[in-house]
C-alpha cells in the first residue's frame, strides 16, 4: 500500500487549505462553520450548518430537495467525478438560493479539506459509501450516507468503528426509520397486542451475481468523467457510459450482497427494531429456494423472501402496499406495511380498533430523517439510522446474502461479526480493493 493512500500531495493539500481560510470573506458563501463556533462537537442552535454533497445523481437530488427546505442548512459545495452532474447540482443549489456561490468539485477530497463545512451528504455508488464516509468523518464532518452503506461486511465493521472513534454524527439513509407508518407498525408489535412476536418478514430483490464486463468505449477526459475516480476501489474495468450512468447496479464489482440490500438495507432494518434488535443481529441464515430464513439468539424468526420484481405479483403479501412492505406476526395478529402507507392488521377486530388513530403519508418522505440528522448535530444525541443501527442490520443483510451464494446455513458471531468455523465465508468479508483507494 503506498504511504499516502489518499493519492494527495501534502503540500497541496496545505495549500488548498490555507487558501481556503483567507479567501472565505470574499469567495466562498458567506457562512461560517457552524462547529467553529459551537465547540468541540457541538453547534451553536443559531448558526446554520453548512452542507457539502459527494455525489449527485437522482438519489442524491431526492435527499438534498429535502435538506434545502431546512432553514438552519445551507449547501455550499457538491463534488461528483461527472460535470454534467455537478452543473445540475448547482443549477438546483443556486436557484434554490437565489445566488450562485455553490462550488463544484470535480475531486471530493478537495471538498473535504474546506475548514467551513460541517456536514456532508453521502450519495455516491454503493462502493463509495463506506471509504468517503470514513474520510469524511476523518477530517472532521457530521455524515448522512446513503444506503447500502458498505460494500461488504468489513465495509460496515470499519465504518462503524470510524464514527465511534471520531466521534462525529452518523445517519444511514434507511429513511423509513423516520417515516410514520413504518414506526406506527414497529410501535404495535412492541406494544402486545399482536401478541408475542415470533416470525418477522423482510421483502428483497430475488438475488443475482453479474461479474461479466460491458464493451469498453473510449474514456472521456477527466474534466468531463474522472472515470478512475468513479472506480475508486473497485477492480478496473474498461469505461462504459452506461456504468456512469447508473447501470452499475447488479454487477458484483459495484453492488453490495447480490443486490439483497438493495430493499433489505431497509426491510431488513426495520425487522431488527420491530424484533428490539438494534444491538444485535439473527445468528443463523440458511438460504432457501425463495427465502433465507434467519434465526435470532432469543427464537424469533426473520424470513428475507425474494420477490421477482418490486411491483408484480408477490404471493402471501398485500399487493396495495407498494414497495419495501414488511410484516411482523404474533401469536394473536399481525401488522404489515409498506410504501403506500396504509397499514395492514389482522385480526379484522383489532384493525378497527386501530382506524383513525394513524396518519397515513403517501410516498416516502424524507424530510423527517434529514431534520433528525441535523438535529442531531446540535444536541450531540444519537441518529434514528446510527452506526449501531447500521452495523447491525447491515452486516445481517451481507451475511444473507452470503449464505445465498455459497448455498448453505451460516452461522454469525453477532459481536465480532465473523462467522463460525467457516473460513471460505470469513475470507468473503471483505474485497481485495484497488491501489491507491486501499484502506481509504
């Protein structure tokens, strides 16, 4: 590994920076880190927080709409290897504002040495999200990320281990931790009166490994696409427009768990909090013909079944409740919901009981989730999707996946995340990475 995996010149990185300081007053927006003011991890309520983007695509333009609508945030800069996207990023930013001091960043290191940004928002390729999280929690940043937030297992432990030890402010973008309905079917399987909680059901894609290689075209100059950049850690492979593009998904350099975390990295997640789970994870995962079925130490079991497309049919579950639907069952009634939001209770009795008290919110809100990160910034408490939350639910979500590949039952450490005398599935945890993105 090179001595400075980060690829940056010392000097120039002094430089950048040193630059950045003295010309604050004149060309860069006039806002001052908000933690500048506020003391060691805190923020000053009155201060707005300022706001960088790595990497913005459709995801990512989701998020931000929502984050600009905050009257204590302030975007002030986005970096994305593709000029197309950061001209569209700042054509959003600037006309939000009604100004045009938003900075672009072809590099988002260069985004990342500017002393006057608290936060950044996260919203690259799945093989991005862990090694810039990491790197901005390292230089001093609060990180919303989206999700799935690493790659692999060993993507989730660092990570994880990362935000404790820099003590900045971490949530995952699983949103629906924040959106009503979802919390509201939580609420009822912890309140009783489904009785004991025995089975949970998590919806994914139906599982698949693509390894082969789109045709290569000629590379674009770097101003235009940074085409190693985009890489990062990933193995190379010749450039191809529609990989940039969003075509990356589904092939196992660049997507994480076979695409099981695709839905899971939520489903699964709110399986965990509806189980009290957060701090822990099932142990055992044995995949079968369209299900892996999972098991947690405390006998509850958490079905992850494969549905063949996000909208046909899907047998056993409510077809009217849209995407990324759950159920959690007990011994005198289930819940289940999704996207839709409407919620689903059975027996009949208890879902009468149930009408009207419930707000239903069509369409996935994210405002919620954004508003609990940065509130979190200030009060130093922790997020709906913190590092554990994170951790856990996505380590459960690789280790299914894992299990689906190799086509037997694992078995889980919880704690340390290693699997139990399986060398061939421990040796999976991790990805050989590219020089110089190792260990970023």
């Amino acid at each position: 590994m090179p001595a400075n995996p980060r690829g940056h010149n010392p000097s120039r990185r002094t430089f950048l920076r040193n630059s950045l300081i003295a010309s604050a007053a004149t060309s860069l927006p006039a806002i001052i880190s908000a933690s500048s003011l506020g003391g060691e991890g805190k923020v000053a309520p009155s201060d707005k927080l300022a706001l960088g983007v790595i990497g913005i695509g459709p995801r990512c333009t989701y998020d931000l709409k929502a984050m600009l609508g905050l009257s204590d945030v302030q975007c002030v800069a986005i970096a994305d290897v593709q000029a197309s996207r950061r001209d569209a990023g700042k054509k959003l930013v600037d006309e939000h504002y009604g100004n045009g001091d938003c900075r672009l960043y072809n590099d988002f290191r260069e985004l990342l040495d500017r002393p006057d940004i608290d936060a950044v928002l996260i919203a690259t390729g799945d093989r991005w999200h862990a090694p810039a999280s990491m790197m901005a929690a390292r230089a001093g940043k609060h990180v919303y990320s989206e999700k799935p937030c690493g790659l692999t297992i060993q993507n989730c432990q660092d990570l994880a281990d990362t935000i404790d030890a820099t003590k900045r402010v971490f949530q995952a973008g699983t949103q629906r931790r924040s959106v009503p309905n979802f919390k509201q079917a939580v609420d009822l399987a912890q309140s009783g009166k489904l009785g004991k909680i025995h089975t949970l059901y998590a919806s994914v894609y139906t599982p698949s490994v693509e390894t082969t290689w789109l045709p290569g075209e000629p590379t674009p100059a770097k101003d235009v696409c940074d085409w190693n950049l985009w890489l990062g850690s990933a193995p190379w492979r010749p450039y191809n427009s529609q990989y940039v593009a969003g075509r990356w998904r589904g092939y196992w350099d660049f997507d994480s768990g076979a695409k099981l975390l695709d839905w899971g990295a939520h489903t699964v997640d709110i399986c965990q909090w509806a189980n009290g789970a957060d701090d822990t994870m099932p142990i055992e995962y044995e995949p079968q013909e369209t299900k892996i079925v999972a098991q947690y130490a405390n006998g509850v079991q958490l079905v992850i079944e494969f549905l063949q497309t996000p909208f046909g049919a899907r047998p056993g579950w409510v077809q009217s409740l849209g995407t990324c639907p759950v159920r959690f069952v007990g011994d005198q009634g289930s819940v289940e919901t999704g996207d839709s939001g409407d919620i689903v209770v059975t027996p009949a009795s208890l879902q009468s009981q149930l009408e009207g008290t419930y707000k239903k919110v069509v369409g996935l809100d994210v405002t919620a989730h954004a508003r609990n990160f940065f509130d979190c910034i200030k009060s130093g408490g922790k997020t709906n999707a913190n590092p554990q939350v994170m951790r856990n639910s996505h380590i459960a979500c690789h280790a299914a996946a894992l299990a689906w590949l190799l086509k037997r039952k694992l078995t889980i450490d919880p704690k340390s995340g290693m699997f139990v005398n399986d060398p061939e599935a421990n040796s999976l945890r991790g990805r050989p990475e590219r020089d110089p993105w190792a260990h970023a």
